[in-house]
C-alpha cells in the first residue's frame, strides 16, 4: 500500500536526490497510511450504532480515479521532468483542497484493505457516503451504522 507522497519520494530517490525531504516524504506516507484505519478503528470503538434505513444506494468507488492520478502525477511529471518545485505546489494544492472537504472520496489504500464506498440516500433525502467492508447491492441491507461525520457513515 503506497501513497502519492511514498511515489513522490521514491521519484526523488531514483533521481539521485537523497536528502531531508526525502526523508520526510517517507515519514509523510506512512502517517497517511496508518491515519485512515486509525480513524476508522476510533469510529468502530467510540460512536453509537444508529438504525438506518436507506432508500438508495450507488457505488462511489469511482472516485478511486482522482485518487490514482494522483499517485501516477509524480512519474509523469518526472518523465515529462517538469520542475520539481511545481509538482510539490500542484500536490500541495490538491492536498489542501483534499483536506477542506467535507468528506473524504474512496481512498485507495482503503481500497486495497476490502472497503468499498457508497452514496446512499436516507428515508429523508439526506445523502451520505458509506464506507463498508461488504458489497451491497440492495438499499434494504443497510440497517446499523455509525456515524463519521454529517456526511459520512460507516457500517
């Protein structure tokens, strides 16, 4: 399981820079490796179950697309050898826009770890992203979960 932070490290390294900042790109990934089962593992011990009925229910597993160009922008960059500086603003930019929204998209190393992601409508017409292990295929199989934040569940 890598991070777009691990690859940009790794493009410094096979360019022959090993320095600090490689250092912390590494020390960076791993943090953002670790931090989403950590989340996850607080939601399951620490929030109350609540009784859910959904009335729709989509696969959000698309968004994986956004995520894996992110991965791949570093290479490309280096094949393409655009400026080092640009590429670590254009990843800080999409990080910073990453972190101020509501919700988190389907992230691929939770991917990798058998969690699929849904866009489920409630009873009332709220939308949510739900985050499972299972596969679901049918609105009326989701009945607990528990909730992350205003628009984020997790069964």
């Amino acid at each position: 399981m890598i991070s777009p932070w691990l690859v940009l490290a790794g493009v410094r390294y096979y360019s022959g820079i090993v320095d600090a900042l490689l250092y912390q790109l590494i020390v960076i990934s791993l943090i953002g490796i670790t931090l989403p089962f950590l989340i996850l593992s607080w939601v399951k011990g620490q929030t109350e179950s609540l009784n859910f009925t959904a009335k729709k229910v989509e696969s959000a597993d698309y968004y994986l697309l956004v995520f894996l160009g992110s991965y791949a922008s570093p290479i490309i960059m280096k094949i393409a050898e655009i400026d080092f500086g640009l590429m670590l603003l254009t990843v800080g930019v999409i990080f910073l826009v990453a972190w101020v929204v509501s919700n988190i998209p389907s992230h691929p190393v939770l991917y990798l770890a058998k969690f699929r992601f849904y866009k489920i409508e409630s009873e009332s017409g709220m939308v949510y992203t739900l985050i499972t292990r299972r596969e679901i295929r049918s609105p009326k199989n989701i009945t607990v979960v528990k909730q992350i934040s205003n628009s984020m569940l997790m069964e």
